[in-house]
C-alpha cells in the first residue's frame, strides 16, 4: 500500500480533466497502471473519502479525491 501512489493520483486528476473524466467512466482501464491494494483500488472506484482517510490520505485530499472519483457528482 502505497499513500504516495494514491496523492499522486488525486494530483494528477486535479490538474487533467481527461484523466478525470476516465477515473469516473473508466477505472480499472486507469488503475491498472498503478501497483494499488484492491483496498485501494476499491477506496478510488468508490470515491469514498472514508476509505481514502483510512488508506491514510489527510482529510481535506480525501474530500478532494472523492468529489473527483465519484459517479455521483
């Protein structure tokens, strides 16, 4: 499990809206180019900030990393 591969990913996607866009119709075809847990890779096809947090990204990331993952914004 990797805290830094999960930061990486939620700064990617606050920079690229295509990557963005992906993340939310298509992620296994993104996550499969990162080395991520099924707890991670389940926290991000999620966009649950309380899986996020527990996976040990900060809050205000987590907020973040959900808003962005998630199919019901």
């Amino acid at each position: 499990m990797s805290v830094q591969v999960l930061k990486e990913i939620v700064f990617v996607a606050m920079g690229d809206e295509s990557f963005r866009q992906k993340m939310v119709f298509n992620p296994d075809e993104m996550l499969s180019r990162y080395d991520l847990t099924q707890e991670e890779l389940m926290a991000l096809r999620l966009g649950s900030k309380e899986r996020l947090e527990a996976l040990g990204l900060d809050a205000g990331l987590a907020t973040y990393g959900a808003a962005l993952f998630s199919k019901r914004r």
